[in-house]
C-alpha cells in the first residue's frame, strides 16, 4: 500500500509551488531536554509538555525513547517529526539486529545517523523541526551529543536545547565534574529543570528522567518537581518603592 | 520558538470532543459548519463512519477532514478485508497519520479518531495539525476547545460509566457553542462499546441554559398578555 507513504507530488525548484514541499512552521512542540554525563553513564532530563502555540496542550507526551540497547534519544521540537524520527530509528535498529554478527550500533553511530538525516533534510529546505539529545554507553565509553534541525551537532559532557541553553548549560558549567554519583547527577538535572519551570513559558510541570549504563536503560515514571515562592520580596515586592510593580 | 505571529497554530470552527469511559468510547461534536461569518450548514454532522467500530471526529477544513475520512475508510476497508476481522482502532489512527503527517503542508484538520476494538477495548486518538498521534484518556478539539481546557481540568475523571461519560460530552459541547462564534446547531454524539454504536442528538433546546442565556418563548406577545399591566418598560 504505497499511496499513503509515498511522498508527495514532485515539485519544481524553489519558488512558485515550493511551499507545499517545505515544513514551515511547528505545531505541537517540546521544550527543553537536559543531558549530562555521570560516574556510570549518561542521565536525561525532560518535561512531559506538548505546546500548541502558547496553549500548553498536552501534557502526558514522553519525549524520552530508548533506542536499541546502548543510546537513549531526547527530542525538543515538533512532536510529529520525533515520532517519524523514531520510525526510522526503530528501522534502524531492527536492520542491525537483522544482521545477527553480534555487533550493535552505539550511541556514536546513533547519533551520526540522526545527523545525517538531520541536514540532508536541511539541505533540501524541508527540516525535521527538532533538537535531538542522543545519549549512550557502549563498552564502558559514555557518549553524550545533540544535533538538531540544521544539522548543527557536537558531543560535550552536558548538553541541552532551546531553552536549556540559556538556564540550565551556566548552571551546569559550574557545577558539574567529572564522577558525579547518581544521586548527584539526579539533583542537578532537577535544580536545571526547577529554574526551566519557573523561567520557561512552554514548561509544564511533570517530568521524567531517563539513566542508561552500560546494564541498561530506565526511563522513570512522571513526577512534579516542588517550587519555591515563600520568600519575603515575593510577598511584599514594592516594599521601600511604593508605587513600583 | 516562534517566528512570528501569523505562524502561531490557529482554531478551526467546530468543537470536537472524545472520551474514554468503563468499556468504550464516547464522541461529541456540534454542528455548525462556516464560511467565513455565514451558517452554511446548521446541522452537519461531524462525526464519520470510518468502520463498523472506529469513527472520526472532524475539525478545520470541511473539505481537507472529508477527504482524509474518505481515504482511510477506503485503505480500513481493504485492510479488514484481509486482515480477515475488524481492524483496531490504533490501525485506524495510524492510517489518518500517514495522510496527515505526510501532507501537513497541505492539510488543515484536526482529528480525534475514537472506536473500540476486542484487543484494546475503547480508545481515544488525538491527531492534531502536523500530524503528531497521541493515545489519551480523553482529548477536545477545535476552535471551540479553547473554552474547555478549564472545564475539562475540573471535571474529568478515570473510570467514569457510559452515562456519566455522555453528560459530561454533552454538557462540555454545549458550553463550547455558548462562546464559541465558529460553533453551534445541536449536539451529537456517538457511544461505541463492544455491543455496538449508539448515535444520539440533542437539539438545542434540550441543552441547559447557561449565564445571561434565556428560557426561549414562542413571541414577546406570550409575556404581554400574562404578564404585569406594564410589561414594556420604558
């Protein structure tokens, strides 16, 4: 059954009818994804929210996956391209698995396939409208890297999108180390996620954290992190300038 | 994120609801169909036959929702046939994916696909713009969902019975055609379980009135002759 999955009609260059070859904007999207790496493996972090515009639409969405034995993926982005993502990841994996010679793809091959398709799809104008976090252990080698919708990818030992970026990168450049337990590693993802939800719009309040080592990967249930607003400049914020807000 | 305004996603005219209860599904939908401010059919009807146990409730463009219903009955078709039994629900919703995903570019519609199968028993789809599948417990639709997020926030609960299910669709769509311009008509529903498909149709005037709405009468004159000698206040 080939009408459904063939694409669509073949369109000339760039210009006249080229807007219906071409994704041109989101509509149900994820927000950040956090990763670090920890003494056994890599830990990930992300909110279970799926925006529609400024709506915060859905609230149940796991852009945590695992993929195959050694990686797990994050998405932020459009909800719809991540779930083709996982068709042709899932795709992928099963090819390996097919091959049967006792060889897997790692976390490194994951993520270099992803980039591949990540700026192939670029280049023709029609992106796939994610961030992506792939994280892995393979033969004691932790691996933690991003690529996202132009194709722009590197591996470093914390990584996030969109806004993660700008709130929870800073605070893990000064306090992540080499060796942090899993207790620790737990704690400052949270602290990462806690400032997302109160400094990012599209953040919902219901997360998931995601381990791999080299025995396997867990994806915990949801839960809600507490928040803080006791504070005395909260409850009295024009104190000593009324008339301010 | 956003580049922009204009490109932010925006309602379509309907409002469009599906609801999982103790043993199946239940669909509502009103029936206001619009071209621009102009009623062009006052009584549509929303909620299409994709199989004898999966149905589809459609919102955005009339046209684009009615193609894709069209298409997935036919590929459902073919599919039971071979298949040799009724295809799931799941199969139903991922068939409406292919057509929405791989034409996002093109379609405008939002759909809830809602039916109930003997491996899964009754289950929602949500398939939004873009194409994303989301299996819930109970999804709205449509410009006239906007109303009833908070509605929906107080007043859902897990493992509701068939009546209570339908209630609350019913009183939910009525809320939404309350306030929402692009919706309105009657209310219809469709219950599906593993005895059957049960449609039902509630004319507006079986509808509660909600605030600064009025018991409707038959003509001022009514009021006058019963009424107080000063009826017409000045």
């Amino acid at each position: 059954m080939n009408l459904a999955d063939s694409t669509p009609a073949m369109n000339s260059l760039l210009g006249s009818e080229a807007d219906s070859q071409r994704t041109l904007y989101p509509y149900v999207t994820g927000t950040s994804v956090v990763g670090i790496k920890y003494k056994d493996g890599i830990l990930l972090a992300a909110d279970m929210g799926g925006s529609y515009g400024s709506t915060l639409r859905y609230k149940t969405v796991e852009r945590l996956k695992p993929v195959g034995k050694h990686s797990i993926i994050g998405a932020s982005g459009e909800i719809s391209d991540f779930q083709e993502i996982m068709r042709y990841l899932d795709e992928l994996i099963l090819y390996d698995n097919m091959w049967d010679d006792g060889n897997s793809l790692g976390p490194k091959e994951v993520h270099n396939y992803l980039t591949r398709v990540m700026y192939n799809r670029r280049n023709k104008f029609n992106p796939l409208w994610n961030s992506l976090v792939l994280g892995g252990v393979k033969n004691g080698q932790k691996y933690l890297g991003t690529v996202n919708m132009i194709g722009v990818h590197y591996e470093d030992n914390h990584v996030a999108t969109g806004f993660g970026n700008h709130l929870a990168r800073p605070i893990l450049r000064d306090e992540w180390h080499e060796n942090l337990t899993f207790e620790e590693g737990v704690k400052l993802l949270e602290k990462c996620m806690r400032v997302l939800l109160y400094r990012d719009r599209s953040a919902v309040n219901k997360l998931q954290i995601a381990k791999i080592t080299e025995a396997g990967v867990t994806i915990s249930q949801p839960y809600s992190l507490k928040t803080f607003w006791d504070f005395s400049a909260f409850k009295n914020p024009t104190v000593g300038a009324e008339g301010s807000w | 994120m956003d580049s922009g305004d204009v490109n932010a996603p925006h309602s379509m005219g309907t409002t469009i609801i599906g609801v999982t209860y103790d043993g199946g599904v239940v669909l509502g939908a009103d029936s206001r169909t619009s071209t621009g401010m102009y009623v062009a059919n006052r009584a549509s009807d929303k909620i299409t036959q994709l199989t004898d146990n999966v149905y589809v409730c459609r919102s955005g463009s009339a046209a684009d929702s009615q193609i894709v219903s069209d298409y997935v009955r036919y590929f459902l078709h073919q599919h039971t046939i071979q298949l040799g039994q009724p295809s799931t629900v799941k199969v139903a919703a991922n068939l409406v994916r292919l057509l929405s995903y791989n034409n996002k570019n093109m379609l405008q519609t939002g759909l809830i696909v809602g039916g109930w199968d003997k491996y899964e028993g009754g289950k929602i789809y949500g398939i939004p713009l873009g194409g994303t599948v989301l299996e819930l417990p109970f999804t709205i639709g449509g410009s006239g969902s906007s109303y009833l997020y908070g509605f929906f926030d107080q007043a859902w609960k897990e493992g509701m019975t068939r009546e209570e299910a339908e209630q609350l669709v019913v009183k939910a769509v009525s809320l939404a055609i309350a306030r929402d311009g692009a919706s309105g008509g009657v209310v219809r529903t469709v219950t599906i379980n593993k005895d059957g498909v049960t449609r039902k149709f509630y004319p507006g005037d079986t509808l509660p009135l909600w605030h600064e709405e009025m018991e409707p009468q038959n003509s001022l004159l009514d009021t006058l002759s019963a009424a107080s000698p000063e009826p017409m206040v000045s």
